[in-house]
C-alpha cells in the first residue's frame, strides 16, 4: 500500500506528516513504529495524523516514535498547522485544530 507523507522538521524534532482524513492508517502505534525506525525506515521523533474534527478546522493526532499516543506536540503543531496550510486543508490564514 503507497501512504503519501511530508517529512518535516520543527526546533530539532523531525516528524513524519500524513493526511490521514480518509483513514487510510487504521492502526497509528504499528505505522509509527514502523516509519519512525531510523535504519529501517524513514526515520523520525514521530508521526502527525491529520484526522477530521467536528469542533475544529481539523484534528491533530501524534505519536511517538515508540508508538505511543503523545497528546499535543508544540514543535508537531507548527509543522502540522503548516502542512494543512501548504496542502489546502485549511485556506485562511487563521485556523484552530485540536489536538489528542
């Protein structure tokens, strides 16, 4: 299965970014570990799932590297918030999204 995805780095961190809106990752913990592997994969601190919201412009999910879910990432938010915008997720300027 080809997943698109955008790496990107924030203040020292490096994620890996994917739309996930249509739920094409059903089970986040195994991908992250998996992509996040630095010699066998692509490499990162971790993965930002954008997902739907029905209280913001969209949902960011993140998890660590090791699987687990991390809740809010501030370095994740600025790299998330520049995906959406870069990928017309979001078309203003200024936009809210949750975080879990």
């Amino acid at each position: 299965m080809k997943i698109s995805f955008t790496k990107m780095s924030g203040a020292g961190n490096d994620f890996i970014v994917v739309d996930n809106r249509s739920g094409i990752i059903t089970d986040p913990s195994k991908f992250t570990i998996a992509v996040c592997n630095r010699r066998l994969g692509i490499g990162a601190d971790g993965v930002l799932l954008v997902e739907t919201s029905n209280i913001a412009d969209f949902t960011m999910k993140y998890y660590n590297a090791d699987g687990s879910n991390a809740g809010m990432c501030g370095n994740g938010g600025r790299c998330i918030a520049k995906f959406a915008f870069d990928n017309a997720i979001v078309t203003k300027e200024q936009f809210k999204f949750e975080a879990f």
